[in-house]
C-alpha cells in the first residue's frame, strides 16, 4: 500500500511562515500583519494567535494547548479551530509545513 | 505601475497603506508606453536628496504605511538606493524594487539582500531578443534574463512584470514558458494603461480583442498546468470591458506617490492633471500633504460624483473608475471614467479601439521616450 501524504494538519506537524510572507505585529493597526509581494493581510486575533506559533518550534498539539490556555471554555471549539484555520492558511500559501 | 486587478481590495481606514517613491524619472530605456510625464526631463538637478527620503520614509510609517515601492524612471539609477532600503527596512516596511534590470549587478543585488530588500518586480517585454531590444530602444533582453536568474539565485521573490500591447500579446504562451524556465514567482500580464507616452502611441499600442481572447487562453491553460508554483495575474483591459477599474481603490484612500521632485501623487498619473496643483515634500510635511492637501480630499470618498455615478449601485466598488482618465478622455476628471459602458463619453473609448483594429488604418512609428521627442511634442502642443 502506498502511503498518501495528507493536506490535512497532523497533530505532529510543525508550520511556518512561507519565507515570501513577512509577518509581524503593527502598532498603526493594532494587529498582526502580513505582507506580500502587492499584498497587505491584516489578520483577527485567533488567526495572529495561531500564525505566531508557525514557527517551525510549535507542533500542532502544542498549539492547541496554549490557544486552550489563552481562549478558556470550549476546548474542542478551539482545537477544531486551529486545525481548520492550518489548512485554510496552507491552501492559501501563508505557512508551510515543515520537513 | 499601478497595479491594476492586483491589488487587495482592503480599507486603509484613512491610511496610505501603499508608499510609492519614484526616485527618479531618468531610465537608460525609451519605452514608448512609459508611464512617466511626458516632460519628464522636468525632474533632472531636482531630485530630493537622501535625507529627503529619508525624511519621507520616517514620515511614512508614522501615517501607517506598510508597503513600500521604489520605482521610477530606473531606480537603480540612484547610488543612494541600497541606503534608501536600509532604512526603509530599519523602519518595518515590506520593500519592494520595480526595475528595468539595467545598473542591477550582482555586488548592488548583494546590497540590497544586506539591506533587508524583500522583494523585486522585474519588467521584461517579450521572450523575443530582437523585438525586446527594439521596443525597448536598447539592447537589453539578454541582460533582463541574467538579471531575472540572478535575482532568483538570491532566493528573492520575483514578480516578472510584462505590459502587454499589440506587438506582444500573441507571444503570451511563450512568455510563460520562459517564466516558468526562470522560477518567476508571480507573473504579472499589466494592461497598459493609456495615460503619457502610452496615450500618444494608443493607436500603435492596443491590441485586438481576438488578441486577448487568445492570450486570456494560455493564461488559463498555464494555471491548470502550474497550479501552485507561480501566480499569474492576468485582467482584461478596461478599455474592452465596459467596465472601469476601481483605480488606486479610490482616489487619497490608500495610495500615496510621491515624485522624484517630492510632489505627493494619489496616483503616479495624477500629475497630467495640469489644473490641480500637487506640492511637494519640501513644502509640507506627509501628514499634512495626505489629510490636508486640497489635492488629495477633492475626490476622496464620493461626494464629488455626478451622474450617472452618483445613483449607481457600484460606485463603492469601483469609486466611478479612473479620474485620470476621465480627465485625460473627457476634459473633466469628475466625470464618469469612459471605460465605463453607462458613461456618455464611452463611445471615445469604443471607437479608440476600433480604429487601433482597422486594417485600413495608417500605420505609424512608436514614438519613442526620448527628450528630444518630448520637446517636439512640446512644440506641437504650442502651436496646435
Ligand atoms: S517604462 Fe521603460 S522608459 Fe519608462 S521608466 Fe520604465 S523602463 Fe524606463
Ligand atoms: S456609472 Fe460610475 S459608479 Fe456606475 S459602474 Fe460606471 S463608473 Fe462605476
């Protein structure tokens, strides 16, 4: 049987941000931003919340851990949540994941 | 260049998001759909100098500006631009470098890697040598690849700008085969946008509907093919679509150009605008020059539309189109952008595309961006 590599975020993958992608905070928009060849995205709290820990260091679990610490109340909302936006952010090209 | 179709659509709330420095307007190329003044010898000995730039760039950030390009005229042109970058990096903009390839190096390529450059836009004509060299008035086609192979062996990102017109738009598939050779990363088909130089060469430079459909072809045909690896942005004129483009997002809302002489542009067009006056940098400082200036307020937001914008359901989305154009085709730039299909002045731009496609028509040279040119045009204007 072959081995069918996934799209789908594995509890141990580790994401970063694709190196044409500069990400950061803004002070002038009070958020954080990524910037692109012609492209300015600037992202809602859960989406900078879950890019900054694309860090190459972060698994996917860990993240959910801390997204959990951060956001108390429906863990399996939360966990859902980071998985969904892994793959959107993925399809869209801002992270990679890691070899 | 402004970019048409490539732009995200986003709202600044008040900010000039997009910071343009035209360093200079000298470029060692004739491009006869430059869009520089036509007069642009006008800017030589006035120049701001680097800690003008610098002045901007520091002015910049404090109004909430992210990204940056530096253009021209050929900007690399400015022995000061590697410090210009630097310090446009210091301070947290996402820069990018808009050039022709020529004066670009690899100890200057290296430079600007140090300097924290992000990212290059590239502009390249045709994937024919002879006709490259001869669009262009110079020999450089050869020197544009190894500068495209270069910039790629130094892991920037690269968008690969072609404009496209007549002499090119049947040569699309072989373009993209050579984008694809060079690991281009986004591929930018630009529709020239007929304002200067390329308005005086309109009638040589439009292509033919049945052209863009062909080209419209082997753009969809390399996307399936290349999925992922390069981004293609590819828009139908608005010259054949009836329909305006929602230039620079709306005038003052987002875009801020300033010339090599320091005048504040809402677009790098802005300036053909001969009964608007635009100070500079020299006389203001950003802040006032974005929120105060006369200039930027008068078609900011939508309070300056007549009919048929005014009632129009889509005057959100595309701000009444092109005040430039509207001003450069109708004599007035509150009216109604022409390549608008409800404007009543559509018909010049209908019957522009009709005469570029009349086999009958008389053809003539491509005039070609020189000085010598723009004073002949100067006298022509002077004497009728
Ligand atoms: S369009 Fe051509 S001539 Fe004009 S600035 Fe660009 S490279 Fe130079
Ligand atoms: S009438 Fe004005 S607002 Fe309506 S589509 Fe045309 S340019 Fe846009």
């Amino acid at each position: 049987m072959t081995e069918i590599k996934q799209n789908h975020p594995a509890a141990t993958d580790r994401y970063g941000v694709n190196p044409m992608y500069l990400f950061r905070w803004e002070d002038t928009q009070n958020a954080y931003v990524l910037l692109y060849p012609e492209g300015i995205v600037k992202l809602n709290q859960t989406a900078g919340e879950i890019i900054k820990r694309c860090d190459g260091e972060h698994t996917v679990a860990d993240m959910v851990i801390e997204l959990q610490q951060s956001f108390p109340g429906d863990d399996e909302r939360v966990a859902d949540g980071v998985y969904r936006f892994l793959e959107v952010f993925r399809a869209k090209g801002w992270i990679r994941r890691q070899a | 260049m402004p970019k048409d179709g490539s732009v995200v659509r986003l709202d600044g709330e008040g900010k000039p998001l997009w910071l343009v420095l035209e360093l200079t307007y000298r470029c060692p190329l004739k491009c006869p759909w430059c869009s520089n003044p036509v007069d642009f010898d006008r800017c030589n000995g006035n120049e701001l100098d680097t800690d003008e730039w610098k002045r901007v760039l520091r002015e910049g950030r404090e109004l909430g500006a992210l990204q940056l390009g530096f253009t021209g005229g050929e900007p690399m042109l400015r022995d000061d631009l590697e410090e210009l970058v630097a310090e446009a990096t210091r301070l947290g903009y996402y820069t990018n470098l808009i050039t022709s390839g020529v004066g670009l190096n690899e100890g200057r390529l290296v430079a600007l890697k140090n300097a924290g450059l992000k990212q290059i836009q590239l502009s390249l004509q045709s994937s024919d040598r002879a006709l490259t060299d001869s669009l262009i008035g110079a020999t450089a086609f050869d020197l544009k690849i190894k500068v495209a192979r270069m910039i790629k062996s130094y892991g920037f990102p690269m968008v690969l700008n072609v404009p496209v017109f007549r002499q090119n738009a049947d040569q699309t598939a072989e373009i993209l085969a050579l984008a694809e050779d060079i690991g281009v990363d986004y591929l930018e088909f630009a529709n020239i946008q007929y304002y200067n130089w390329a308005m005086i060469n309109r009638e040589e430079l439009l292509p033919t509907r049945a052209q863009l459909e062909r080209a419209e072809a082997a753009v969809k045909a390399a996307r399936e093919r290349l999925g992922d690896r390069m981004t293609i942005y590819f828009v139908i004129p608005d010259y054949f679509e009836g329909k305006p483009k929602a230039c620079m997002n709306g005038w003052g809302s987002i875009h801020l150009t300033i010339a090599p002489d320091g005048a504040a542009l809402p677009c790098q067009e802005a300036r053909l605008m001969t009964d608007l006056a635009f100070p500079t940098v020299r006389e203001h400082d950003l802040a006032w020059l974005w929120n105060e200036s006369p200039t930027f307020r008068k078609f900011r937001g939508l309070d300056w539309m007549r009919e048929p914008c005014s009632s129009c359901s889509e005057k959100e989305t595309d701000f009444g189109g092109c005040r430039c154009q509207a001003y450069l085709l109708t004599g007035d730039a509150c009216n109604t952008d022409p390549a608008c299909g409800k404007s009543p002045h559509h018909g010049l731009v209908t019957d522009a595309v009709a005469r570029a496609a009349d086999p009958a028509r008389t053809l003539k040279p491509l005039v070609m961006r020189t000085e010598r040119a723009a004073r002949e045009l100067e006298r022509e204007a002077e004497h009728g």
